[in-house]
C-alpha cells in the first residue's frame, strides 16, 4: 500500500507543470513597460498582466497598432505568456453612462487581441459597488452584466469577473450569484483567495466554489479581518502557498497565477516593484517546484 501510494504521489501532476507564475505590471506602474517586462522575465517569472487602467503606460488609448506588435514581440522574446490583461469597471454605478463601459469593453478587446503572443487575453475586473448595496443593486448589475457579455461575445473576448472585499460582489456566493444570473460562456471568474481570506473564509472551500469557473488567478496576501484589513505580498502573510497550488492542481485549474501587488502596498513610502518582485520570488517560487 506504501509503495501504491508513494506511485500514485509521484505520477501527480506537479503544479510547475500546469501553473505558469507571473507579476503583474500592475505592481510596476513606475516603470516603463518594456523595463518591467524586462525584470519580470529576469527575475525568473513566465507570465505576466497589464494594467489598462488610467495611470499606466499600457493605458488602451496609449498603445498604437504598432506599440501593440512591439508589446506581443517584447512577450515573445522574453518568454513570457499574457494570460490576462487588468481593467477596473463597475456595474450599475448610479449617474454612469453604460455605453461607456461597453466602449472600454471594445478597447480592451484590441488589446487582449494583439499584445498577446498567444492565444487572445482574458480581460479580468472587479466589478465595484458598496458592500450594503448589494441587495438593493444586484439585479441591475446582473442585467448590466449580461449586456457586457453579450458584447464579449461580438468581441470574441473572454471577461473573466473578480470579488473583492471592499466591493459589493465580496463573498463566494455573490460572485456565484451573478455569474450564474449571466449563464454566458464569455464570462467566467476569477479566484484571488486574499478577498476571502478578509472574511475568515476557509482557503478550500472557497477554491471548491469559485475555482471550477475560473479562468485566472491573482495572488497576494492579507493582514487583518474586513473591513479593517489590509493587503501585503504573497508570502508576507499566513496563506501556505505550496497547499495553494496543490488545491489549484487537484481542482483541475491549469493556467497563469500572477502576483498582484495591492496599492495598500505599491502606495507605501520607498516602495521599489523590482525589489517587491523579488522578494516575492524568493518567498513563494519554491511552491511551484
């Protein structure tokens, strides 16, 4: 039986082989792209995420036809996947115009499209609002919701939704709720357990929820319980990483898992993206072997 076992173990699949670990540039918003690509692929990372928020040099509006092909040759040539691409939209946010959030949608899109050096991005977001207006609002941000995926659908682009602690859709089940109110194969999800961490959640329970419907995965870590929390770099909390990625694994998850650093971190005094992607690879490398 032990040595039935200790096969079985063996012929595992080792999350190195099917989880490609990347820093989002999110986390360099100092740097021009092309340096933080750079030290992303020095650093010893196999993936990574643009930002296409306001503030960034990956901004859609900045990025001509040509800094596209120059984004998907840099990727190329570094070795470096783009599993996901970062926007920062809200559902059903009072006074909104909602043709602007399809607009950002078709911009993004030519994004996802022609920076990737493979198969197109998914574009990924959280989804904004206000923890106590979620009874009051959720039915209008599923209606917008659905109007965003049939627009992916005309886009051919992957949305792929994120909770977040500090925003209406903040639990497991409300991201259940939404998604399942769509029932669009153009949105799926996106698993970050710090969000759930927050709220004491069980790391294991959570992944059996959200993973199965997801697309991407961010990590980070936090310190503290909702709504007095804060997050820090994987690796400077209590999450055990290498359990982390067995879960993934075992929950049949195969793709990017990228570092994203938190403006709770990246907004510090002295805080320096290269020593931060550093000091993360030191810390949480070793659970991808």
């Amino acid at each position: 039986m032990a040595a039935a076992c200790a096969l079985a173990e063996a012929q595992a699949p080792a999350p190195s082989r099917v989880l490609v670990f990347g820093f989002s540039l999110y986390g360099m918003k100092t740097l021009p792209w092309r340096e933080g690509m750079g030290q992303v692929a020095r650093i010893g990372y196999k993936s990574t995420e643009l930002s296409l928020r306001a503030g960034w040099d990956t901004e859609p509006k900045l990025l001509t036809r040509a800094v596209r092909a120059e984004i998907r040759q840099r990727l190329r040539d570094l070795g470096l996947s783009l599993p996901a691409n970062m926007e920062n939209m809200a559902l059903a946010r009072a006074g909104a115009n909602p043709a602007d959030n399809l607009e950002r949608l078709r911009a993004a899109a030519e994004v996802c499209h022609e920076c990737s050096p493979g198969p197109p991005s998914v574009l990924e977001t959280t989804v904004g609002g206000r923890d106590e207006a979620w009874e009051n609002r959720k039915q209008l941000m599923a209606e917008e919701l659905a109007r965003w995926a049939r627009r992916c659908e005309q886009l051919d682009l992957t949305l792929a939704i994120k909770a977040h602690s500090k925003t209406a859709m903040n639990r497991p089940e409300r991201a259940l709720w939404l998604f399942n109110q769509v029932n669009s194969s153009r949105l799926r999800l996106v698993y970050d357990y710090s969000h759930y961490q927050a709220f004491g959640l069980d790391m294991r329970k959570t992944m059996d929820q959200i993973v199965p419907h997801s697309v991407f995965v961010h990590i980070k870590d936090t310190v503290g319980s909702a709504p007095n929390h804060r997050f820090v770099l994987p690796g400077d909390g209590q999450v055990d990483f290498r359990s982390y990625m067995r879960n993934l694994v075992d929950l049949g998850y195969r793709g990017g898992v990228v570092v994203e650093v938190s403006v709770d971190v990246f907004d510090q005094p002295g805080y320096d993206p290269v020593k931060a992607a550093e000091h993360v690879w030191q810390r949480v490398s070793p659970a991808f072997a």
